[in-house]
C-alpha cells in the first residue's frame, strides 16, 4: 500500500523529532527514526492492524514509542495508508480533538 504523509503529520512529526534534539541525544532521534520507519512498514504491509481511534472517521492509532502515537487512515479501496498525526502522549486530549477535526 502506498502511505502518504499529510500536511499535518510532517508538521507534528517535525515537532517531535525537534523535542527530542532539544532534551535529548542523537541517539534517541535516530532510534524514534527507526521505530517509526518500522511501524509504516508494518502498517503498509499489513503485517500489523490498529485499533479505531475514531471508528466513525475510520481513524486508527498505533503507539510507535509509550509516548508517541500515530493516527492514520486507511483507504483499502486505493490501496493508500494517510499518516494523519503524531501525537505526543503525554499532551492535553483536547488538543488531539483538534488536530483530528482539522482533517
């Protein structure tokens, strides 16, 4: 399946990765790199299915690290996976609820 990175996503991507430059080493941002390489490759190869964040929106959230989730859509009839957002774990609930209105 092809997976397209939305707007959104590469944004809130972007941020985490930032975040982890500032408080963190160079090891833990390739190692974040590598969890979330390996968690697309499961879902485009549909080795691995999510539970529904949003049943109704058929929004999926997979945990690529305990404090970082990743929601996305799937379009089987497409065959495409649209990364939605990332989303710090430990933030706010309600900002999440806004990030998924925005799509």
């Amino acid at each position: 399946m092809k997976v397209i990175w939305t707007h959104l996503a590469k944004i809130t991507y972007i941020e985490i990765l930032e975040n982890l430059q500032k408080r963190w080493t160079q090891k833990e941002v390739k190692e974040f790199n590598i969890l979330t390489n390996a968690f697309i490759l499961k879902i485009q190869d549909k080795n691995i299915t999510h539970p529904y964040a949003n049943k109704k929106l058929s929004i999926r959230k997979g945990k690529i690290h305990k404090n970082v989730s990743l929601y996305y859509k799937e379009d089987l009839k497409n065959q495409v996976i649209y990364l939605i957002t990332f989303f710090n774990n430990r933030m706010d609930p309600t900002t999440l609820k806004k990030l998924l209105r925005g799509n």
